[in-house]
C-alpha cells in the first residue's frame, strides 16, 4: 500500500543536507554531513569507529532526527509527523546483527510483521512475502523457525523483512561482518541485484574493502564530518594513502590495487573472476605484478612438532541446545604459535572455545592444560578450570559488568589470588597493549563508545596473563586502526610464548596473521596444510566455506581459460552460486503462494485456538478430578499426546523436575503431621498421616499433569501463534474496548524474551567464569553474593535488547492502531472435530471422577 506522500519531480534521491546530531549528555556525533543517495547507486561510507557512520545511517533512515541540517527522501520531510513512516518505508535499515531487528519466531511472520503495519492484508501481503523470500534466496523456508536459521540466513531474513516493505533504499550497516566466507559474497551479489533489477538506491557501511570499492561512491567520515567523496577508482588511484588507512590491506586488497595500477578499473568488478578474467588479456607484467601483490607479508611458519604444547583436546562431543555439533574433536595449540579456527555458522566454534576454556564440560573427551613452570600465580597441569584459558566472546563488550574500565582490568587477576603487584603489572600491560589511555579507566563500561568499549573488553581478557588466548571473532565491528593494534597484540602473545587461537569469518584477514588454520568439518577439527590455493580451496568447500579472494583469484590465475564457467551473478529472484553455498531448501518445503501466514507448526498441525481451549478445559478438569485411579487415566492420555506431539520420555521428566522443589513442599507438608492426630506416630506428637499423603499425591499429580499439558502446547505452538490465537479468541472483549490487539502483542513479544533471559544470564554468568569466578564456592551467603553481580549486567542487557527491539519495530513503521485486521480465519473441519472429541473426552473423564467419588 502506498502513501499518497509521492516526492516532488526532481528530488528522487536520499539527501542529506549538512546534518547536525548528537546524543544527549555526549558531544556532536555528527557534525556536519552532506551526501545523496541516487536510485540505482552504490554509496559506501568508510571511517574509523566513532566518525559518525551508524548515525548518520539512522538518520538516513529515518530513525533519528537531525538537530541541525535537513534529510530528505524524495523530497520528503522526516522532521513531519505525519510522513515519518513513509520515510521509514522507503528507506529500510539492516543492522550489523540481525538478532537485533528480528521480532518473530517464525519466517513468515517476519516478514509480514513490515506490510502488515502497513495496512497490507490478504493476497497482496503473501504475494509480499513470497517475493521477498524468494529475492534473498529463502523461497520454502516460511515455516521455518528463525531461531534454526544460520548466521547468514538470519540476515537475508532481515532483508527480506524490509524488502517486503517495498522500499526505495537500504541502508546497511554492517551487514556482513558477522556471517560466513560462503554467505559475504551471496550477500554482495545480492546487493547488486537488487539495485540493479530493482533501480534501488543502496548506502552501505563497511569496514570491507571490498564493498567499499564495489561502491558507484565512497564517501569519508571523519570526526563526524564529510572529509571526502569521490569513486572507487579516484580513492585507489588519487587517494592511496586514505585508502590504506581506513582499509585494512589485506592480500586480495593489495592484489586489487595492483591490478588497478597495471589499467584494471574498479567499476568492471572486483570478485575474483572479474579481476582474473581481465588479467588474462592484460599480460605477464600486470600478472606477475597482482601474484606479488597476493602473497601475504606474514610468512607463516611451518608447524614445529618440538613447541611445547600448551593445550590438548581429545576426542571432545558436545551438543548446543540437544543438538550434538563437536563430534570427537581434537585440537593441540602449541606455544608461540597463533591458530587460525574457520567454520560454516553454526559449525560448533563458539561451542569448541568454550570447552577448551574449561567454561563447558564435553560429554566425552578431555581438554588438559600444561602450564610453565614458572607461571606467576602458582602453577597448573591437567584438566582446565575457569580463568586457566583467557578467552574474548563475540562481542567481548558484552562481558564487562563492573563499575569501571580499571576494575574490569583488575578483576580477572584479582580473583585468581594475584598478589597486588602483579595485579598491577598485568592491569597497566593489558591497557597499554589495547590503547586504553589513564582517561578511560575510571569510565564506567557502559558509557563507552562501542570500540572502546570492545579494546576494555579484550583487555580485560588479557589482563588474565592465560598460558592460551582464545579470541571469538575479535575484529568483528572494529576499523582498521583497531584491526592493525589487535593483530599486533595477537603477534606479540605469540612472541612472549603463548599459544593463542583466533576464531573468525574473516580468513582474508587472519590467514596472514596466523601460523596454522584448523577447520571445522563434520563436528571435528582438521588441521590444514598451508599448501597451494587449490588446495585450500577445496579444504574450505568441504568445510562449508568460501576460499578467500585472494586464494580464489590465485587459483583463477593459474587455472588454463579452457572449459571456463560463467560467473553466476543474480538470475530471476535467486541468490544461490558455483562458487558459495546456496541456502539448503527444506526437505519436502513446499513453495506455496497462496497460504496462511500463521503456519502450521511442524508436530502440531492443530489449530493453535483449539490446542489453548483444552489446555484450559484440561487443567480445569484435572483440578476437578480428586480420584487418583481417574488422575492415572489423565496421565495415560496425557502421555500418548506427548508421544504424539513428539515429545520423548526425558522431556517430560524434565518438565516435571523443574517443579520438583513445590512438589516436595507438597508432600512434606500434608503428609507431616504434628498434632498428635498422625495414623502413624514417629517422636511425640510427630507422625505420617495416610489421608494427608493421599492429598499430596492428588495435588502432586495435578500439577504434574498441568505442566505436561502445557509443555506440549508450547512445544508444539510457536509464540507468534500463541498470540494470534489469544488475540482471535479474545476479538469479542475488543467490543467492549479491551485493547486485544495490543495485548497480543505484548504477549507475543513477551513470549520470545522469555528464552532471551535465559540465554542473557548464562552470557553473564559464563563471562564471569571466563575470568576466574566460582559460583559453586563457599556458603549460601557468598553465593549469593557472587550471583547479585550477575543481576545488573543482565538487567543492562535485556534493557538493551528491548531498546533495540523497539528501534527495530519503529524502523518499520509499527503502530497498533494502524496494524491491518486480521484475516478471517475459520477453524478447519479437522480442527472442530479434534476440539469436540477432545472435550467431550474431558467431561468423560471428569464425570467418571465425581461417579467413582
């Protein structure tokens, strides 16, 4: 649907007119910046962190307001209320992490929840949402669950959110940063399509070489001002030192920039195939000019058998949320020596560091730690404990809990018994090697801007003086300037003797840092031989990755021109390519136009109303039910629907121990008896009583089965059709203006932060064991203690979380009032025969109660 706001003839384009903004009780973020977006271009915005790039892309989009200055979309005005949201529409914004601005469980939903704010409905949003999936490559994955998706699926997903929206420009804000070397360049290639089938207008903000000069133009913040503009071609050509400044030169970035000085221009191309196609024709100069140009200035070396090993990992299995992903595992990191680990998303790396820093227990396998002798705090050999390995999360930031920048440096040491000296020593080393000035120390964490905020993190990690260092994606987010000091910090723990492991979707960058490369295939770890690039290139294929540019456009070099395929480019409405992995279409996936956006769980075919109508009926009848022999055949009938539903034996047990504590109180406290009145008498007036233990087990069993039943709703029923099925359920209290609506969305939103928390404390809780806390020492008091310095982190981080989300809702235009009605949606014939058998099978079982009572 679109506004009747439709621009004015001549100013089709995103403008930004010399904007003004800062955030309150902090300086100017932007202080003057001027740019224009045209539909149809490429507009890259480079800078280091802090010069201003996400703000201005949020004001681009409408997100923020500028204090000074104007922004206009195809002439309008988002300083106009009453346009906001289309300004909003046209623009869409992708953030860094799409977990960020995702609101629904399922696929479908998300991408519907844009059109439906905008009053779209019906056939118009499915045809909506069928496009939009199919444009980014995720056709027949409506009903899968988002929380399933990969790292890069997850991100196209948030594309295809905004997509649907139909807008006229994106802006990007790091959007490639935290996915795989297969998925960077779908998504580039994505990116090409869309402006270039769609006459979109993209603005994208990269630390990446190579979106950046993929750019029609690059635009250069610094300090929150527009310092340069020009193309791709004049910022390599005129402007090499900027480029190698705000662009961390990597080898395939070198190689460009040699091919562009022997006469290759940018705007051919610069994926590997484009480049090796021109040098083919351009002669043995330029070629041998672009092969020196590749080869990395890190000479790795060959691996030493005699280095000490510092850490060993054998035969290590281990699941992430029941899904087994380390299959007999086995990694050595030896002394003085940095590895390089690489792997599909969701290939287990996250899960291996956490293993080896003794922060997870394998199910089978052993990590040991062989520690030097002389370690200053008292030495260690044998299995790993928290706090032996120093280890740096994906965004670090995020462990950093304390009230200033220099108690997060101290704690680590502090809490591994250091004498104060050495606590000292290591806070001053740590800060120094990460730049952190004496001005930051007495900074608390969370006023920091989001790099500083990342180099007091790592620091803090460093400040652990660990015999192994194990870095998850360190440089994600960080410019150059930080990337260069890292991968100097990174070199110089090699050089004082320790083993330090770097895991990262960045191989361009780290293969010439690294002195080894271990990949993760099939659950296990295999070490790869730093052999030619063909080679490499079919280790990274079987490991589910993309070989880096550099070894792709080497390998193109020297392949002979014969038998050649065409480089895939976006065809149609697909994002899939011979050279990366394709997104894997769901088996028996239908590819449905016309469906119901609520879909059908995949164990739980019943409507989502029916299935909370006798859960209710259910837990009333059971509540109703006082005959324990009755109570059996609820168990029985509860139990092959759980068998139905899928649900095992042990996923039952585990919903009933949960409550296990009350059902103990239960007990106790109706079957105790201290009134001299026991049937069985134990000391004085103390004694069991039978009828009081028939009471507890009538209550134990009713709330046994109510937590069955309602486990195999939740587990069959996804949060996004739990609300819509209280929100059509209760659609008679909005007669009477109960606001069923919104309540159904707040319940919805509810129901999915209700796993966030979970996952918010075990972060906190694992960041703090990283650095040397127990929280299985001493009495009840000094755990809970211990535990109330989990509480502000994780209030922090759910507030942060909330924050974004909303950012994430208002980017896209939602207003409750303004939402489309639901469709109408009738119960199936299934669905009203399954909903009257079962209820006449509760009356059933409640009236032999009351006959048998």
């Amino acid at each position: 649907m679109r506004s009747t706001h439709d621009g004015r003839e001549g100013e089709m384009m995103l403008q930004l007119d010399q904007v003004c903004f800062g955030y309150e009780g902090q300086g100017p973020a932007v202080a003057d910046v001027s740019l224009t977006v045209a539909p149809g271009e490429i507009v890259a915005l480079i800078g280091g962190n802090g010069s201003g790039k996400s703000t201005v892309g949020r004001l681009a989009a409408g997100a923020l307001m500028p204090d000074a200055g104007t922004v206009r979309v195809d002439g309008i005005d988002p300083h106009d209320v009453g346009a906001r949201d289309e300004v909003r529409r046209r623009v869409g914004l992708i953030m860094q992490n799409p977990v960020d601005q995702i609101v629904s469980t399922v696929v479908a939903d998300e991408v519907a929840f844009g059109p439906q704010n905008l009053g779209v409905r019906g056939d118009e949003l499915r045809r909506r949402v069928h496009t939009a999936l199919a444009a980014v490559g995720l056709a027949g994955y409506e009903d899968r669950d988002v929380n399933a998706l990969s790292g890069g699926e997850q991100q196209r997903l948030a594309i295809a959110g905004v997509l649907a929206m139909e807008p006229s420009y994106l802006v990007l804000d790091e959007a490639s940063s935290m996915v795989d070397s297969a998925e960077r360049p779908a998504l580039r290639r994505l990116m090409r399509h869309l402006v270039a089938k769609r006459n979109m207008g993209l603005m994208t903000i990269t630390h990446d070489p190579l979106e950046a000069l993929a750019a029609t133009r690059v635009v250069v913040l610094e300090a929150g001002r527009t310092v340069w503009t020009g193309t791709p071609d004049e910022l390599v050509g005129r402007e090499r030192a900027r480029f190698q400044a705000l662009m961390l030169e990597s080898g395939y970035a070198r190689g460009l920039a040699a091919a562009f000085d022997a006469g290759y221009r940018l705007s051919s191309g610069v994926e590997p195939e484009a480049v090796a196609a021109w040098l083919r024709t351009a002669g043995v100069a330029a070629q041998q000019a672009v092969e020196r140009a590749l080869a990395p200035e890190h000479a790795a070396e060959a691996p030493c058998a005699d280095a000490p090993v510092r850490l060993r990992a054998e035969g290590v299995l281990a699941s992430y949320d029941a899904r087994p992903v380390l299959r007999g595992a086995d990694v050595i990191l030896r002394e003085g020596r940095v590895a390089l680990l690489a792997g599909a998303s969701g290939s287990g790396k996250s899960t291996l560091a956490t293993v080896l820093a003794g922060l997870r227990e394998p199910q089978e396998g052993a990590v040991a730690l062989l520690q030097p002798d002389e370690a200053p705090c008292g030495a260690h050999e044998g299995p790993v404990a928290p706090g032996d390995v120093a280890l740096a999360f994906q965004h670090p930031e995020g462990q950093l809990f304390l009230d200033s920048v220099e108690a997060e440096l101290r704690f680590g040491p502090e809490h591994l018994g250091c004498a104060a000296e050495e606590v000292d020593r290591r806070a001053a080393l740590a800060a120094e090697a990460l730049g952190i000035d004496t001005s930051l120390l007495a900074r608390d964490p969370f006023s920091l801007s989001g790099g500083q905020a990342r180099r007091a993190a790592l620091a803090a990690v460093l400040a652990l003086d660990a015999p192994v260092v194990i870095l998850d994606e360190p440089t994600a987010g960080l410019d150059a300037a930080s990337r260069r000091r890292l991968h100097a910090v990174v070199r110089g723990l090699a050089r004082e003797g320790r083993a330090v492991l770097v895991i990262s979707h960045d191989l361009e960058e780290w293969l010439e840092v690294a002195d080894e490369l271990l990949l993760m295939e099939g659950g296990g770890v295999r070490a790869v031989p730093r052999g030619g690039p063909v080679h490499l290139d079919e280790a990274f294929a079987r490991a589910g990755l993309a070989a880096p540019e550099a070894w792709r456009l080497r390998a193109l070099m020297s392949a002979p021109p014969a038998g050649e395929e065409p480089v895939a480019e976006m065809s149609g409405e697909g994002a899939s390519s011979h050279a990366t992995r394709g997104p894997e279409k769901p088996s028996g996936a239908p590819q449905r136009e016309q469906r119901d956006l609520m879909p059908e769980e995949p164990r739980g075919r019943l409507d989502a109303r029916v299935k909370i109508i006798l859960l209710l009926v259910g837990i009333a009848g059971v509540f109703l039910t006082g005959n324990l022999a009755v109570l059996a055949l609820w168990a029985v009938a509860a139990g092959a629907l759980a068998l139905r539903a899928g649900m095992g034996a042990r996923a039952l047990l585990r919903a009933v121990r949960r409550a296990a504590v009350l059902m103990a109180i239960i007990v106790a406290a109706n079957l105790v008896s201290c009134d001299g009145t026991a049937d069985v008498a134990l000391a004085g007036t103390w004694g069991l009583s039978i009828a009081g233990g028939l009471r507890a087990a009538v209550a134990v069993a009713r709330i046994a089965l109510m937590l069955v039943s309602s486990l195999m709703v939740t587990a069959t029923t996804t949060p996004v059709a739990v609300a819509d099925a209280v929100v059509r359920l209760g659609a008679p209290l909005a007669r009477w203006g109960v606001p069923v609506e919104e309540l159904g969305m707040v319940l919805s939103l509810a129901l999915r932060f209700i796993p966030l928390v979970t996952e918010e404390v075990h972060r906190v809780e694992l960041a703090q064991r990283s650095r040397g806390v127990r929280f299985d020492e001493g009495g009840l008091v000094a755990r809970i203690q211990v535990w109330k310095t989990v509480l502000v982190p994780v209030m922090v981080g759910l507030f942060r979380r909330a924050d974004r989300l909303g950012a994430a809702m208002d980017a896209r235009c939602y207003h409750e009032s303004r939402r489309a009605p639901r469709d109408p949606r009738p119960l199936a014939c299934l669905d009203r025969l399954a909903l009257a058998g079962g209820l006449a099978g509760i009356a059933a079982l409640v009236a032999v109660s009351y006959l048998c009572s």
